[in-house]
C-alpha cells in the first residue's frame, strides 16, 4: 500500500466511528450495525497504523 494511502486511512477511520456515533445518537441502530461500523473503523486505524511506518525522526 502506498504511503498517501495509508495516511488517508487514520482520518477515514476516524470519521467513520465518529459517524456511527453521531447515527447512533439521533437514530437506534441494532446493534450488530453499530458494532460493524466501530469495527471498521477500528480496523481502519489499525491498518494506518501497522502499515504506516512513518519515519519521525530524520535518519542521519
């Protein structure tokens, strides 16, 4: 996976959680949907974060 890829997958991640939330609030979710939505969520920031490898200290 490319880097531009991976660090598009933490602020998607995050958007999607944050998305069955506010769902969640306004509207009853079952709750196999709302665990599906958490779940992917999840996985997405997990997969930003095991597939990044951001380099954040300069090599010298």
């Amino acid at each position: 996976m490319q880097k531009r890829k991976t660090r598009a997958l933490l602020p998607v991640g995050i958007f999607v959680i944050a998305m069955a939330q506010i769902v969640n609030h306004y509207a009853v979710l079952p709750d196999s949907i709302h665990g599906a939505l958490m779940g992917a969520g999840i996985g997405l920031m997990a997969l930003s974060f095991i597939r990044g490898k951001f380099n954040t200290a300069n090599k010298a």
